[in-house]
C-alpha cells in the first residue's frame, strides 16, 4: 500500500513539473521573440480565451505561422523568420500552455519579468 502512494505522489510530482516547466520556457519564448511587437502583454495574452489559443496553435501552430508569413516588418525580422523556422516548431506547445494556462478565461496573471 505504502509504495502505491509514494508512486503516486511520484507521477503527481512529475507531471505537475514538466507543466510548470513548460509554461516557464513559454513565457521565455514570449518575451523574447512575441513582446517587442505584441507589447500589450497581458492584454495581448488575455485577448484569447484557452479554446481560441488551442485553435490558434493547431496543426502545428499553422495559423499563427500563417499570421506573420504574411507580415512585412524590417525592424523585426529576426522575430519573424523564428516563427517561421523549426526551432519555433519544436517549441511552440511550450508558448501554447503558457499562454493557455494564462488565457481570458483563466483567472490568472503572469508575473511581470
Ligand atoms: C514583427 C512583429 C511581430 C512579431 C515578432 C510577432 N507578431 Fe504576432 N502579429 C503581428 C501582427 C502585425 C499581427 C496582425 C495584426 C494583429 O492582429 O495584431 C499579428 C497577429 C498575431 C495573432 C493573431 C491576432 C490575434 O490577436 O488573434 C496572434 C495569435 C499572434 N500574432 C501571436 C504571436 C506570437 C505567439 C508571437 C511570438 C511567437 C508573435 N505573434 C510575434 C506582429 C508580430
């Protein structure tokens, strides 16, 4: 009985780090390659609720890469082409639960960094 709970609260720990740490590198990914033309932040992150950013992150992330293929922007191109490369599709569901588990309908507020 005793290891069936310490497996438990095992899996429990485990599962519940990888999430966090995935919103964590998503948060990083926003702030590096989305803030510097989406600066409303929080605004921007609450403009979605959770369904409409799982959406937009669909078929992996088509719509959002789709979005900024079709931007001409000189001063941002770094931000650009890594939303168009395969780093970003690599790392995409990292910023899809950071921006989930902050969404309009979530409640909750990321911490200002
Ligand atoms: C070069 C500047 C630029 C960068 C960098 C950029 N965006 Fe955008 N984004 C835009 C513009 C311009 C639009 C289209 C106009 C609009 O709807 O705001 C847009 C639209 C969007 C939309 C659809 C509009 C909406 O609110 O539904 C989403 C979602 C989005 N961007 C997410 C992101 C994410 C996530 C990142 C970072 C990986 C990012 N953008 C990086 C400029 C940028």
């Amino acid at each position: 009985m005793k290891k069936y709970y310490i497996f438990f609260v095992f899996i429990f720990y485990v599962t519940s780090y990888d999430v966090s740490a995935a919103i964590y590198k998503g948060q990083m990914i926003f702030a590096t390659h989305c803030v510097e033309c989406h600066t409303g932040r929080v605004s921007f992150i609450e403009s979605h609720t959770k369904k409409e950013w799982n959406s937009l992150f669909k078929n992996r992330a088509k719509k959002i890469i789709a979005i900024h293929k079709s931007i001409n922007d000189e001063e941002h191109t770094e931000a650009l082409s890594y939303i168009q490369s395969a780093r970003f599709l690599k790392k995409y569901r990292n910023l899809r639960e950071f921006l989930v588990e902050y969404a309009k309908d979530s409640g909750k507020v990321p911490a200002c960094n």
